[in-house]
C-alpha cells in the first residue's frame, strides 16, 4: 500500500514539474490529477503538499539560471553586479501584489476557489485569452527584449496579472507572461521574468502552507513529499528547457487551445 502511494507521488511530481513552467496550470492539474488516483492521506497533508512540492521547481530555476541569478562574484574580492540586484529588486516589487493579496485572503480564496468547477472555467478563459492576444500581437514587434529592459513600473505590472493566478487554474506562469507580453515583452522575456518570479513567490507560499501545517510529519509523509519535490525538480529542468527552445519558434496559442480543450474535458467529467 505504501508503495503505490511513492508512485502517486512520482506521478503528481512529474505533473508540477511540466505544469509549473508551462502556462496551463500547475494547481489545476494538481487537484484534477488528485481526483482520479487520490493520495490516501490527510486532507491538510494534500493541502501542503500541494503548494511545498513546488520547491523542487524552484531549485530547477536556481540551477538552470545560476549565473544570471546570482549577484555576488568573487575576483580577489567581493564584486557586486549591479544589473543583477536590479533585477532581484524588481522581481521583490512584482512580488508584493500576490503577496499581500495570498497574505489576507489564502484562507478565503481556498474555500471559494479549490474546486473542479473553478479550475475548468479559469482554464477555458485563460486559454481564450492567450489565442486574442497572440492573434493581437502577430504584427508587433515587442518593446523589451532584454531582462535589463524591464522597468519597475512594468514589474509591478506583471505582479497585478500574478495576482489573478491565486485562483486555481489560473496558472502563475500564464498569469504573468500574459501581463508581460501586453506590456510589450518578447515571449523569452516574460518566461524568463515569471521563471524567476517563481522563486520568492513559490518560496514564501511554501513556508506559509508548512508554518499551517507544522512540522509534524510523519516518516512516511515526509517521504512522500520528498518523492515529490525531487521528482518536480527532475522534470522542471526539462520543462523549462523545452518551453524555451519552443517558444523561440513559436508562440503561445497551443497552449491556450490546450487549456479550452482541457477545461471542457474537466466540466464534462464532473457532470458525468
């Protein structure tokens, strides 16, 4: 019984770590998936385990994108990057929206939102919404292409559209880089700007959902959720590497076509 309950496990990691990164929705999938094969432990165990699983993700992005992250060098002494404090100063801006938002109302926005019905309207929307404005953008040319380009008045810009993803089914990436692109971003600049969004926004939702829960785990439970994390670190790196290889060639409509045909996948399962 034990082990089937690590391959559930493996299974809703391998489902964070490619919904995470690619906008159609890691929490949606997560509480669809949790429908059909049903992890057989407490309620505020899946609760948490549905936000901390995603700090395997999150190093995924630590690692992939280290030296880009990472303002500090050391060459006879310690040497500052300028460049890269900015842009950890305007991911803490974007930051501050969601934050206040989930801070308030996490309670709240779980027990109107966590249900099927949500998940499968949002996806419909989103993917909807992702087609307009790809269809839009066809004959504009971006306004900011590099990272650097990015001004705190279009960070927080980007952390108001981050807002809505704290409703499940949204998708944070989806969210985001939908804000980013109306602004006038390039595609590569909204994933990388939402990738590294992730890491505070992700980190702080974690720590809150454990600080819920407490640390009372039990052995099994904490392997469970270090099946998870491990397994959504493994397949974000190659998540992350194909969404970005694929997104220079292409747009982002596939993945809003996805998100109709899955939200009315979603409302013809639970009418059934």
């Amino acid at each position: 019984m034990e082990f089937v309950e690590i391959i559930k496990a493996i299974i809703l990691g391998i489902v964070e770590g490619i919904t995470e990164w690619l906008p159609i929705s890691s929490t949606g999938h997560m509480i669809l998936v949790d429908q059909v094969i049903r992890l057989n432990l407490s309620d505020a165990f899946k609760e948490m385990f549905f936000v901390v699983i995603q700090l395997g993700a999150i190093l995924a992005v630590v690692v992939l994108y280290w030296q880009k992250l990472l303002p500090f060098t050391w060459r006879e002494r310690l040497v500052i990057d300028k460049d890269t404090m900015s842009l950890w100063f305007k991911i803490l801006v974007a930051c501050i929206p969601a934050g206040v938002i989930g801070f308030l109302f996490d309670d709240k926005i779980d027990e109107m939102f966590y249900n099927p019905w949500t998940v499968a309207i949002t996806l419909i929307f989103y993917g909807i919404l992702f087609i307009v404005i790809e269809n839009r953008n066809r004959t504009r040319t971006p306004r900011v292409t590099t990272l650097s380009g990015l001004t705190y008045q279009i960070a927080l810009f980007i952390g108001v559209f981050q807002v809505l993803s704290l409703i499940p089914g949204t998708s944070r990436s989806g969210a985001t880089i939908i804000g980013a692109i109306l602004i006038g971003t390039s595609r590569t600049v909204a994933a990388e700007f939402t990738f590294f969004l992730a890491i505070p926004v992700m980190l702080g939702a974690s720590l809150v959902k454990l600080a819920k829960f407490g640390l009372t785990f039990t052995g099994f439970e904490a392997l469970i959720l270090a099946t998870g994390m491990i397994t959504a670190f493994i397949v974000s790196i190659l998540a992350i590497k194909f969404l970005m290889g694929y997104i220079k060639k292409h747009d982002f409509k596939v993945f809003g076509w996805y998100r109709i045909v899955l939200g009315l996948i979603v409302f013809l399962f639970f009418l059934i």
